[in-house]
C-alpha cells in the first residue's frame, strides 16, 4: 500500500525563526513516528538552512518555488542546485498565488518542472481552476497540465506530484466534495495517460489542496486515486496539522 503524501505550505510565514524551529520540530516528532505517511514541510527560503529533515527517512524538505536558471544575473532568484544542496527533495511549483500575484504562466512554470528535474528535485505541479464552474474546469486543467508538462519525458515523469487545488477554495473555508474530487482525479489520470500511458498515469501522485484542515481530511483521503494533502493555512497550527498526521 503505497503511504500517503502529506505536504505542508508554511506560505510567508511564520514571523520568527524561533517559530518555526518549534513548529518544524513539533511536526517532525510526530511524523516520524508514523509509518503510513510521509511528510513534506514547505518553509520559506530563509529558514530552509536551520532545519535537517535527513536523519528522518519520512520526514523531507520542500522549496516554495524555484528558479530556472542554475545562476546568472537573476536578483531575488534561487535556483534548484542551490536547493537541492541544502536538503531540498521538493519544489512547489505553479502555485495559484505565484500565477496570480506574479503572474506566472504556463510557460514560466514549465521552465522551472524542467529545472526541477534537471537536479533531482520531486516538483509539486499545481492545478487548478479559479472559478467553481463545471463547464469550464477541464479545459483549463488540460491547458495547465499540458502546459506545465510540455516536452516532460517518461524518463522522469515518475518523479512528479500533482496537486490539485481549486483557486476559489484556498482559504475560504470552501472545499470540493469527495464526488467532484474522484472526477477530477479520474480526469487527470486520462490526460496523463495521453502524455506518458497508462502505467505512468496510476503512478503519479495526486494531491488535493484547497482548505484542507483537520476537520475534513479525512473525507478527501478517502477519495480513491487521491494520494494526500497539499496543506496551506492549517500547517501554521499544530493543532490542526498533526491531527491531520495521525488521520492517514
């Protein structure tokens, strides 16, 4: 039985970094203990270097974005090498607010899964559709997955984890029911069939995001296909987050 992915978006926060040694310490005692589950915590770049994730085999660190350049005149930019000789394991790429606030396309987000790869890195593709309209879901699914996927090849497509997360549930407290989520995890795995077939597609993992707390992970774990969590808001508490740990 393949364990669940649990990954946790700390966002631009916390304020110190005393908090988040606590926080990242708080979870990683509760993580290693369980055996079904396997957790990736997202700090922000600065706090990336105090932390080691490597003396827990299902404990691992994740980058909030990335790069797609190994170095050159990018000021403010890290790329992946940088990452991945820190500890990194993961990248969080194509989040919403990195499309919506800096106005990252399809293109952009596919020269960082690239550069991602490129280094060994598991890059964390999000999708998802900003207005909850049936009519209209598929198609942008299909252009954001097609999109960020472009000239992928099987070779390393194994590495990718997909998380789908609805623009218009990020924390607003609205979350997709478990009927439209087994719909969507079905959808995705035909479009990934197309690009990559069929053994490929049932291999990748798929993520839901989008308001996931500890009062409702459980309805979204059991959706089958869904492989676990891209947690946002509810990953800053520990009274909400490991919770949700000892759910899976």
């Amino acid at each position: 039985m393949r364990k669940k992915l649990i990954i946790a978006n700390w966002k631009c926060n916390p304020q110190t970094l005393q908090e988040a040694k606590d926080l990242f310490n708080a979870v990683k005692r509760t993580a290693s203990k369980i055996r079904r589950t396997d957790v990736v915590v997202c700090p922000p770049f600065v706090y990336l270097p105090y932390f080691n994730a490597s003396k827990y085999q299902n404990v691992k660190l994740g980058a909030q974005d990335v790069f797609w350049k190994d170095s050159g005149a990018y000021t403010g930019e890290i790329s992946a090498a940088m990452l991945k000789n820190i500890g990194v394991k993961y990248v969080i790429i194509g989040h919403s607010e990195r499309r919506g606030y800096f106005g990252e396309t399809d293109e952009i987000v596919n020269k960082k899964v690239h550069s991602a790869l490129k280094h060994d890195l598991k890059p964390i593709l999000c999708i998802g559709e900003r207005e909850n309209e049936i009519d209209i879901f598929p198609k942008i699914i299909k252009r954001q997955l097609y999109g960020g996927l472009r000239k992928v090849s099987r070779k390393y497509a194994a590495n990718i984890v997909l998380a789908y997360e609805p623009v218009w549930a990020i924390g607003t407290g609205k979350t997709v029911n478990p009927e439209t989520l087994l719909e969507m995890s079905i959808y995705i795995r035909k479009l990934l069939a197309a690009m990559f077939g069929r053994d490929i597609a049932f291999q990748l993992p798929i993520l839901y995001g989008g308001s996931a707390d500890h009062k409702n992970a459980n309805q979204f774990l059991g959706v089958e296909g869904i492989a676990g969590l891209l947690v946002g808001g509810a990953s800053l508490d520990v009274k909400k987050f490991i919770p949700i740990l000892k759910q899976v």
